[in-house]
C-alpha cells in the first residue's frame, strides 16, 4: 500500500535536463499527466493560483470527469498558467519526494515550458527575460526618462499592448538614471569579524532591478552595512541571475548566464564573503535553481553556501553578536508581504525578524502569494489573472491600516499598491532595507 502522505521534509531531486528524453514531448506529456491526476485527486493546492482550477475545470468539464477525458493538448493551458513560484512544491503538496508518488509539479511545468520554448516563443518574451540588456539601454540618462514618459502616457501604453502584448493597465517599473553599481561608494576600511553563522565580509550582487530600477535598495544596503563596520565590494561584474530565462523554459539561456556569473562569484565565495543579493528571485536563482541544474559544478555549489538575503544575514549577524541595535526610529505599522521566493528559501520570516527588533514597530505579516511573479503578470494574457491572484493580499494589506506598505520583492510591492488603489488610504511603500535604515537614522 501506498502511503497517504508525508510528515517527510520535501527533498528536491535536480533537474535531468541534459538528458534527451528531458526533451521527448510525448514522455514529458505522459508525466503530466501522472502528476495532474495526482493532483485532481488531492486538490489541496486549489487556492494557491490560478494553475489548478484551470487543470480542475478541465477535468471537470470532461467527458469522463477524469483526467482521461482532458484531451493532451489541453495540458499546455495548464502549463501556461504556472509561473514557477514553487509554493505547491514547499508548502502544500504532501506527496513531494522522499514519498514514492515523487509529484514534482514545479519541475514537470519546467519542462513543458522548456519544449514550448524551444519550439519558439514571442518576441515580448524574450524582451521581457532580457533584463540586463533592456535595463543597460533603458538606463542611458535620456533614454531611461524617455521610456518613463512612454510608460506613464496612456496611448503609447495602448500602443504598446496592440504591439507587443504587454498590459496598458500594468504600472511598470521606472527605469534610473544613474545605475547603482555607477554610483556606489566604496567601502570603509572596517576590521572583518567573522560569526558563527556569517562571514564577516560581504560581496554584493546587485540584481538588475536594483541596478537599473530602485538603485535606493542598494544604496539602503550599503549604508546599512556601513553602520555595522561591516566591509564590503560590489562583485567585479554581474549579469542577470537567469530566473526570467529560467521561469520561460529558456534553459540554454540560463546556462549562458550561468557561465557568465558563477566563475566571479565562486571566486568571492571561495575568499570567504557573504554573497548578498537583495531580490529574493535573484537569490533563490542561486540557492536552489542553479544548483538542481548543476548539481556537481563545484563553483555553482560553492556559490550556494556562501548567497544570503539580507535579512537572513542581518538576523545571523544579530544571533552572533554582531549587529548594532541602536535604533533611533520606530515605523508605527508596517504591513509586509513575505514574497513567494522568500518561503520557498527555508529560512524562516528573516525579515519580519529583523523589523521587530525596531522598538515602536508593529509588524503584520501576509503570506500569501501576490499574483504578479516576474514578468507574468505583466502580460496582457495574464494581467487579469495577477490582479485576480492578489486580491487577497490586497485587502490583507489595507486592512492593517499601515504606516508603510512593504515586501522584499520591489515589484510584489508595487503590484500590490496597485491592487490596493484608494484603499491605501496613504501607506507609503517602502522596501524592508529601505525600513530599516530609517529605523537607524542614518
């Protein structure tokens, strides 16, 4: 007999992406369909996103009311409405591996969306998954107020959805003028003090979205590092983390990134630095993507161990002794929003952590996944489903009645300001670093 469930850990088996029957559609379709009749039988994941309704409506409304009735081509919409945030995976799903059953459903939606993409795929999906490039282009001084104005004008947004399929209604991200890694300053001297859960040292990724976005998420890392003489460099030269490729099945994409990123980076692990990336995506990517791609890669493995997000750093730092508590301001109510590539790093709530041990703080937790993920909800084809998806949080997050708005994920952030509206009822939004440098005063 086969047991139901499991009070097992989850355990993550890597990606076999280079063997070719990785690629076979009609092997992947057949385990689609494994996993989808698993989950049409459990359905505990229902209320997650908009994947399983879409799989249980079409079992649903089949001729058999089984997965047998679901014709194989109707999979791919299924496929089409994951976005990889790995909630079902480390949260809800019972019959994960060590359990015989082996339902990896993030990994079997991998792999559909790499043959898809393969196959071929928009030219607004490769847009949007080159991050790096758009953000160097966009961030030249004149041409990044040029695209703030086009983004913010209503026909040019209209014009922009007819032609390249990207929501008129999606309120984008502007892009800076000056990226941050171009006005960082350089460290202090400070003497390195080594913990027993942290290096005392810090090299750090900046992501492309604080680059060339919100660089203030890195100037509010620097500055908090400085105030805890903790010495710190900007990795020699970065590229994008590969999470837009990955989350579209672009794999080759992700290895090229890879080969680009992982040598730099291996090489300040090996030297005994804390590697800081201050988006979740960005260091989930290098925790646990990269790492079940390239299981045996030694630099991708020592890259690993060494990425922290901040807030986990901050917080072992604390548990070492190591971090200044001299807080000189507290923020009243703060409704944060622990963002889906947060949990699904295992550290536990780093963040809300770090936040109450700001006197005058009060820290209300939503966890709940926002809808907007990456560049999914960005897509006029989804755009409807994310505000749809974050509608719970939206009216979580109002009903706090906070002071500042917050999430480690900048663009959950906005998203969920959006889907906020009036009912913001003047939250400021602002990013947990951002909190917590105003609580030093510095």
């Amino acid at each position: 007999m086969q047991r139901e469930g499991s009070l097992e850990a989850p355990t993550r088996h890597p990606l076999d992406w280079k063997n070719p029957q990785f690629w076979d559609q009609a092997s992947a379709e057949k385990e689609l369909g494994r996993i989808f009749d698993i989950c049409h039988g459990c359905r505990r994941c229902v209320s997650l996103c908009t994947t399983f309704p879409s799989l249980f409506d079409l079992v649903d409304n089949s001729p058999t009311m089984e997965l047998d009735g679901v014709k194989k081509e109707d999979y791919w919409k299924v496929v089409d409405q994951c976005y990889l945030c790995d909630l079902c995976y480390m949260t809800k799903c019972p019959y994960v591996p060590p359990h015989p059953w082996n339902v990896d459903f993030p990994h079997v939606m991998l792999r559909a969306k790499a043959i898809k993409f393969r196959k071929g795929v928009k030219l607004r999906d490769r847009l949007l998954s080159s991050t790096d490039v758009t953000g160097k282009l966009a961030a030249i001084p004149v041409v990044a107020q040029t695209v703030n104005a086009v983004n913010s004008f209503k026909p040019a947004r209209a014009a922009m959805q007819a032609v390249l399929g990207v929501h008129q209604d999606r309120e984008l991200p502007p892009y800076a003028p000056r990226k941050f890694r171009s006005a960082a300053p350089r460290s202090r001297e400070f003497a390195i003090k080594d913990g027993k859960h942290t290096p005392g040292k810090v090299a750090i990724f900046a992501t492309c979205y604080a680059n060339y976005n919100e660089p203030v998420m890195g100037h509010d890392l620097v500055a908090l590092l400085e105030h805890n003489e903790i010495p710190y460099v900007l990795v020699e030269k970065e590229a994008c983390c590969g999470m837009p490729k990955f989350e579209l099945g672009d794999l080759e994409g992700v290895a090229a990134l890879k080969e680009k990123n992982m040598p730099v980076l291996a090489r300040y692990a090996r030297e005994d630095y804390a590697i800081l990336a201050p988006v979740p995506s960005c260091a989930l990517m290098f925790k646990q993507e990269l790492p079940l791609m390239y299981p045996r890669d030694a630099d991708t493995v020592a890259v690993r161990d060494a990425m922290f997000d901040p807030f986990e750093y901050f917080v072992l730092r604390k548990r070492d002794g190591l971090l200044r508590t001299d807080f000189k301001t507290g923020l009243g109510k703060v409704a944060y929003h622990i963002p889906c590539h947060s949990r699904v790093q295992n550290m536990g709530q780093k963040t809300r952590e770090a936040l109450e041990m700001i006197p005058g703080t009060e820290v209300t937790v939503v966890e709940r996944c926002s809808g907007h993920d990456g560049t999914w909800g960005v897509k006029t084809e989804y755009y409807e489903n994310s505000m749809k998806i974050g509608r719970p949080v939206f009216r979580q997050m109002a009903a706090v009645e906070a002071n500042y708005v917050s999430s480690d994920c900048p663009i959950a952030a906005r998203h969920i300001m959006q889907g906020m509206g009036e009912d913001a009822k003047g939250a400021i939004k602002a990013h947990p670093l951002t909190l917590f440098r105003k609580a030093y005063g510095i």
